[in-house]
C-alpha cells in the first residue's frame, strides 16, 4: 500500500467537497524497460479506488494502456515516454505528467484531477481573458523534482493555462526521470519552464502575472515569425 490511512481519510474528504464532475485518468505504462511505471499503476489504482470511493465510479475512471498494444491511443494522445499520465475531462485538455508523481509532485497530481473535475482554471479574470486572445498552439514543459517545493506551484498553473485555453497544452517532466530532455533543456535548477522548446525559457515558481508574461512573449515572437516578410 503506497496511501497510509491518514492520506487516503484526507484525500477522500477533499473529493467530498471539491469533485464535481467526471475525469479520466489514462496511463501509458509498460512492464519492461521501465523502472517507474509499475508504481505509477499502483500509485494511481489506489487514487482511483480512493476517489471513486468518495464521488462514486461514474465520477472516476482509470486506464491503464499499453504504448504497444494501445498504438492508436498512443498516437492520439502524442505519448512518446512512459510512464505517461493523461487527466481528461469532456476532453482532452493537452494536460500531461510524464514520470512517478511521488514525493511532492503527488500534490501536483491531485490537484490537477481537481481543476479537470471542475473544469474550471484556478486563474484570475484578468489571465483568463488574456488567454483567450491565443489563437497559436503553446506547448509549456514543467521540468519537476519529486523533492522541490516549488515545482507543484509552477506544475499546477502551467495545467490551468492548460484548461484555461485550446491552444496551449502542458506536460510536467520528471528531470530525473528523462535525463535527455533535462540534458538538452540544460535543466540545473526546477521547476524550469519551457515553452515551445526553447522559444521562451525560465527558471522558478513565478507568480501567475509573471508566468502569463513569459507565455504571452511566447505566442508574441510566434506571432511575429509567421508574418510573411
């Protein structure tokens, strides 16, 4: 058992007042070649039968899919790493955890199948209606530790955004699970943001008009770049 009693009576209690409509919860998952990934099932079949517990098993839905024997899922869905982790309400919103969400990024998790249960980004008015002029696509990755107490902060509003916009999707990255994406993204310090491979980059929980700066600078130089010259 991964959840100790006190987590599972804590957990429950939070679904009873803060779930309110129905999520599914997809991972992508192999039993060879991958360290993490029989955890992930575990980790994430205990949540279920916890939550589905507490909201009832219309509210809650687990899948446990297979990269090879899933192939249209997979591709559906651009998983290309295991363990990966889709948070779906009444559709995809482009919300991804790739890696074990233990440790401190267990938060991340939860509150990301909160914010998809209540279909509603924990994001100020004024965020919001920025984030709805984004007509580009915006790719956010989250480089994330299992210990760092800021990267939950930086996780869950990049996922907001995320559930805020069609036009942006969010993958928070375990650094030390997929050392060649920290390697190539020169990830020295978490949580790091990147926003469409390196087309606006920075490091640290920032504050969320902060954060929307370096999004909105994003979509501004693709803007400017698909201009005809």
């Amino acid at each position: 058992m991964l959840l100790n009693l006190e987590v599972r009576t804590q957990l429950k209690e939070l679904a009873q007042k803060e779930f309110k409509e129905p999520v599914t919860i997809k991972l992508f998952s192999q039993a060879i070649g991958c360290e993490s990934c029989q955890t992930a099932e575990e980790l994430l079949k205990e949540v279920h039968e916890v939550l589905k517990d507490a909201v009832g098993e219309d509210k809650i839905k687990l899948e446990i899919l297979s990269p090879f024997l899933n192939k249209e899922e997979t591709e559906k869905y651009g998983v290309d790493r295991v363990p990966t982790i889709v948070l779906e309400g009444d559709k995809d919103y482009g919300i991804r955890y790739i890696g074990l969400p233990a440790g401190l990024e267990f938060t991340t998790l939860i509150n990301g199948i909160f914010h998809v249960s209540q279909r509603k980004p924990q994001l100020s008015d004024k965020t919001l209606e920025i984030l709805q002029q984004i007509d580009i696509p915006l790719e956010i990755w989250v480089f994330v530790t299992t210990s760092c107490g800021y990267c939950p902060a930086a996780a869950v509003m990049s996922w907001d955004f995320a559930l805020a916009s069609d036009y942006i999707t969010a993958k928070v990255i375990d650094a030390s699970e997929n050392p060649d994406l920290a390697e190539q993204f020169q990830v020295v310090g978490v949580p790091k943001i990147v926003i469409n491979k390196g087309l606006v980059e920075f490091v640290g929980a920032q504050p969320e008009n902060a954060f929307l700066g370096y999004v909105v600078a994003a979509y501004e130089k693709l803007k400017r770049e698909s201009k005809p010259q």
